[in-house]
C-alpha cells in the first residue's frame, strides 16, 4: 500500500518556489528575503525585510456529490503574509501586493497541482512603530484542488 | 547654584548622554539625556519581530510644544521623536523611531 498523497504540502511548496524566485528588476519591484510558512522564529533586523509567510488555513470540500466517495475537490484557504520592517515599507507594501498577485497569476494551477486559484481578499494589519516602522499585508486566496478521497 | 536631583541624573560622567534635539522646524540645541533601548518583540503577519524601542528622557522645559518628527542624534544616528509623556517632575519620556511618523 503506498504512502498517503500530500497534495496541500506539495500545493504549498509549489508556491514558495514560485514567490522565491521572485526577484527585483524588470519584472516585479522586490526580491523577498525569506519565503517561508508558518515561520516560528524571530525576525530581528531591517534586512529580514520584506519577507512572505504562507499559511495554509481551512479546506473545505467544494462539492458533495457522488464521486465525493472516491474523489474530493478541495478549496484550501491560504493566507500570505507580507512583512516590512523599516521606513518606506508602509507605502511600499502595495507594490509588494502587485508582485504577489502578478506572480500568482502566471500560472493558477501551481504547476497543475490544482484546477483553479481563486483572489478572495488582501488586508492591511497591523502598522507599529517601536523603533522601526514594521507592516503587514495579508493576501487571502483559496486554491481549488482534486485529491483521492480521504487522503491529504 | 544648588545642585537638584535631576541634575544628578542629568550629569554625563553617571548616567546621561549627550543629544542634538532639533524640534519640528525649529533649531537645534545640545542636550544631556537619559537613552534607553529595550527589546520589544512585536506580531505582525502571525510572525515575531524584536525591535529595539528606543526612548529618550529630557528636561520638560527643553522639549516642551516640539512636534512629532523632531530628531534626536546620538553617537551620528538620527531618531524621530513620537508620543511625549512628561513625567511631572522635570523630565519628559519621547519615544524614538528610526523612521519618520
């Protein structure tokens, strides 16, 4: 019996190769420091600056129907941070929301991982300033997939 | 000239520093003050960052009606001045930045 599939992990590390590559030029404004997901350690500088972490959040079935019993379609829900640190950030925040969205956009299936990608949102959070102006900007999306039933 | 208590705290050779307070459009003039930096770890993006939370204490009389983005130099790096908390007994606390408000 093979090992269960991983389709939301490959999903997901699909999309840090893609925002990694993402570099400043002619093509889009920044190169991001760290792409990571769910980052645990501290950031402690102006020069971890600006940096991405992917959270991938709910998934829900699309649709319930017949085939459910031996397929699932899947809309995962996944957030991206985008973290400033440093003057300038805070206005500079919207060009690093277009790379995001461009690069998203040259390909929707994530290398034929998935069927469809979908914008759902993008937030400003928090603005603070204890000795740095540090931001974030969230970007929602919500990734439409087909795996095996009952596997991940 | 009697010595106060804050002017302890105000002499370079114990605790105080020596500033260049310019107020928002206005002049600059050299202070003695108290610096302090601690570490402050702030959640943005679901991530932690340690930023240092510079603050600065410095005669109420000598800071007075100055305006956000007034700067502090110290040892060549310019800070911007943000919420002032005058303390009642001579001293006014600034909050500092590295960047602009």
């Amino acid at each position: 019996m093979a090992l269960a599939s991983i389709k939301d992990h490959e999903i997901i590390e699909a999309m840090k190769t893609r925002f990694k590559a993402i570099a400043a030029g002619a093509d889009y404004y920044y190169t991001y420091k760290h792409v990571t997901d769910w980052y645990t350690a501290t950031y402690d500088k102006v020069g971890d600056s600006p940096s991405i972490d992917i959270k991938d959040d709910e998934e829900s079935l699309l649709q319930v129907q017949e085939s459910s019993e031996t397929l699932h379609d899947i809309d995962m829900l996944v957030h991206i941070d985008i973290i400033c640190i440093g003057k300038s950030h805070v206005e500079n925040i919207r060009k690093m929301k277009a790379d995001l969205l461009k690069n998203i956009n040259t390909d929707l299936t994530w290398g034929g991982l998935a069927f469809h990608t979908t914008f759902i949102s993008s937030q400003r959070n928090v603005v603070d300033q204890l000795g740095r102006k540090v931001s974030d900007m969230r970007i929602s999306i919500g990734i439409h997939f087909r795996k095996n039933a009952w596997s991940n | 000239m009697s010595i106060t208590e804050r002017d302890i705290f105000l002499n370079t050779t114990d605790f105080a520093e020596t500033v260049v307070f310019t107020p928002f459009g206005g002049s600059a003039k050299t202070l003695n003050g108290l610096f302090w930096s601690p570490g402050e770890v702030v959640n943005v993006g679901g991530v932690d960052i340690i930023l240092q939370n510079y603050m600065i204490e410095l005669p109420s009389e000598e800071v007075a009606g100055s305006d956000t983005n007034s700067t502090v130099v110290k040892n060549s790096i310019t800070y911007y001045t943000g919420e002032q908390l005058p303390d009642g007994h001579g001293f006014t606390k600034i909050n500092l930045s590295l960047d602009q408000y």
